[in-house]
C-alpha cells in the first residue's frame, strides 16, 4: 500500500509541471470567423437603436401622462 501511494504521489508530481499552461496563445481563426462576430456586433448594434426611441417614448409618455396629472388636480 505504501508503493502504490508512493508513486501515485510522485507520479501525480511529475504530471504536474508537464500539464502546466505555456503560455503561448494559438488563434487559428478565420476569416469567416472574424466575419461571423462582425455580423453579430452588427445585429446587436442595430437592435440598440430601436430600444433607445422605446425607452424615450416611454418617459416622455410618462412625463406627459404626470403634467397632465398636475394639470387636472389644479384648483
């Protein structure tokens, strides 16, 4: 029992330094993937702007919705 733990420990700590990242960063992608995100970005980006004129819209519903709140409760 005390070999088998023995080696599976050193065994375990030789693998370890082997195992470790090197650093080195390897990007093998496309063009058609740069492409694919660009189409992404794009989408997104074009959804942004119909979400800003809702978002206005609704306050400036809720703003003219409280003036006239205002308005009416006047004596």
């Amino acid at each position: 029992m005390k070999t088998t733990i023995t080696t599976l420990v050193a065994t375990l700590a030789a693998a370890s330094t082997a195992l470790a990242a090197t650093g080195v960063h390897h990007d093998h992608s496309g063009f058609l993937v740069w492409a694919f995100l660009g189409l992404c970005a794009l989408i997104v980006v074009a959804q942004l702007a119909p979400a800003a004129m809702l978002v206005v819209g609704m306050i400036k519903g809720l703003m003219a919705a409280r003036a006239e709140a205002e308005v009416t409760t006047r004596p």
